[in-house]
C-alpha cells in the first residue's frame, strides 16, 4: 500500500526538482532571476526524489560548486555576494527608471535590504581552506 505513494512521492519530488534547475538555469542567463536559490531548491527536491539527479546536481561543474559551498559552510562566494549585490541594485534602479507606483519601492526596498543583509553575513568560506570543491562520494 504504502510503495506506490513513495513512488509517487519520488517522481514529484524529482519534477519539482527538475522545475527548479530550469529556473535555476534561466537565472544564470537573466540578471534579475536569482540561480542559487534554486538551486539549492532542486538539491533538497532531488535529495527526496532520486539519487542519480541528485549526485548530477552536486558533482555538476558549474551548478555543484555553489550548493556544496553552501551544504558544507553555509556560504557563498564572493563573487557570487558582488553579482546578488550588482542584481539587487538593479532590481532597485529599474522600477525606479520607469516609474513604478511608490508603494511598489515600499514593498520593494525592506525586503531587498533583508536579502543583502543575509548575503552579506554569510561567509565567504572556510577560513585557511579551499572552499568545498572537492567531488561527494557517488552512493548509488
């Protein structure tokens, strides 16, 4: 009774986790969709839903460096603090360029300012340490 709805479970797990690296993957490209986050949003769907995409996911040479930094230290680059920083400015100026209503900006700013407080007291990394590149263990 109970394996068909693990099943299930597995194979929504692995979609959500799917639909997070697509957006994940937009992000990379478009300067206001964060990447990371979603990121490491797939890791924790891929965790619950299959190994193999899982493993993928953090061995990947450009998506896995990011979420082992974060599994393995809680942190994020630096230069991945100067492209949010660069991206939340952004996010800031335009509605200001085009002339959002103010209560958007009202919105708008305390949330932002929270993010770049939270991005800003993250560590960069371990102190004396390569951050966390090295390959995880295949278990499958």
């Amino acid at each position: 009774m109970r394996a068909p709805y693990l099943c299930r479970m597995r194979v929504i797990w692995t979609v959500f986790g799917w639909g997070a690296v697509g957006l994940g993957a937009i992000g990379a490209f478009l300067p206001l969709l964060p990447t990371v986050p979603f990121l490491l949003l797939a890791a924790f769907c891929f965790a619950r839903g299959s190994d193999r995409f899982h493993h993928w996911l953090l061995t990947h040479p450009r998506f896995g460096p990011p979420i082992r930094d974060w599994q393995a230290h809680r942190a994020i680059r630096p230069r991945a603090k100067v492209m949010a920083m660069v991206a939340i400015a952004g996010s800031i100026a335009l509605p200001v360029m085009i002339g959002v209503p103010d209560w958007v900006l009202i919105v708008q700013v305390p949330i932002l300012a929270c993010v770049t407080i939270f991005i800003l007291t993250r560590p960069s990394g371990p102190q004396g340490l390569p951050q966390a590149t090295e390959t995880p263990a295949k278990d499958l």
